[in-house]
C-alpha cells in the first residue's frame, strides 16, 4: 500500500509526470482505435501516487500547474 504523503511538502514530485506513448501513424491512419497506448500497471499506479488524495475527482487550484 502505497504511503499518502502526508506531512511531506514535495511528495507530488516525487515521480516525474509522464504521458502514456502513442501508437505510430502509420497504425493510427488506419483505424479508429486509440491513439495512447495503454500505461503497465506498474506505470500507472507510479503515475496515480502523484495524485495530492485531496477526495476530489477532478484538478484543483491548489495543483501546481505542469505536474
């Protein structure tokens, strides 16, 4: 179980921000399938841990912008 972070002040930076790759155009010209690719579970869960668990579903103004 992952820890929350609280009582850290720079915990949000604690895994740099990475977007998922993309499938190559070559593929994407010809279907209409996603573009991203999907991230691994490990992927995903190190980019979920940078969330501030602040309960709310969406970004607030309290998120440093660019993370």
């Amino acid at each position: 179980m992952r820890e929350t972070g609280q009582g850290k002040t720079d915990w949000i930076f604690e895994y740099a921000r990475e977007l998922p790759p993309k499938r190559p155009v070559s593929e994407c010209i010809q279907d209409f399938r996603d573009i991203p690719l999907p991230f691994s579970k490990e992927k995903a869960g190190q980019q979920a841990a940078r969330c501030m668990d602040c309960g709310l579903p969406f970004v607030t103004p309290d998120v440093p912008l660019g993370t």
